[in-house]
C-alpha cells in the first residue's frame, strides 16, 4: 500500500496534468501552512514539477517534469534514471 504522502503526491500530478495550470492556481489550491502538508514544496524539491516563465510568476505554468510524469505513470526511479542516460547519449526520452 502506498504511503499517504505518496497517495496526495499522485493526487497533486494529476490535478496538475489533467489541464494546463498556473502557478497562481496551483497555490490557491495546494499550498499549505500545515507542516504535514507539503505536496506541493516537495514536488518541487523532488523534480517532479517545474515552474515555467511567463510575464507574471501568477501566469506561469506548473507543468511535469519528465520524472513527475513517470511517477504517474507508476514507473519506477530506475526506469526514469534510465531514460535520463538515453537522453545523454542522444537518445530521446522514448526509448
């Protein structure tokens, strides 16, 4: 069974990748003054989503990193790690 920060992770990267969000809307809806609650610092301390750029920091995009998709898609940190070694060789991130 997952853990329950595990299980709010998974909720929060598909909230974020059921349509385009903001930074302005992620915080409304996920930020959180509860220490226990930290979905959204350690997404983004665990490189599963990235802030983009945009006029205002309201505007900018959430969007998934590589490893926040595949940990949504339930694949494993080696398969990830994997992927990060084909791109390095030139491979693209498909295979």
């Amino acid at each position: 069974m997952l853990e329950p920060e595990t299980l709010l992770t998974l909720e929060f990267l598909t909230w974020l990748d059921s349509r385009p969000r903001t930074y302005a809307e992620a915080m409304e809806a996920w930020s959180s003054k509860c220490p226990r609650n930290s979905v959204w610092e350690d997404a983004l301390t665990e490189g599963l989503v990235q802030v983009g750029s945009a006029e205002t920091m309201g505007q900018s995009k959430v969007i998934l990193t590589p490893r926040g998709r595949a940990m949504l898609d339930g694949k494993s940190q080696s398969q990830v790690d994997g992927s990060d070694r084909r791109k390095k060789r030139g491979g693209n991130w498909y295979g």
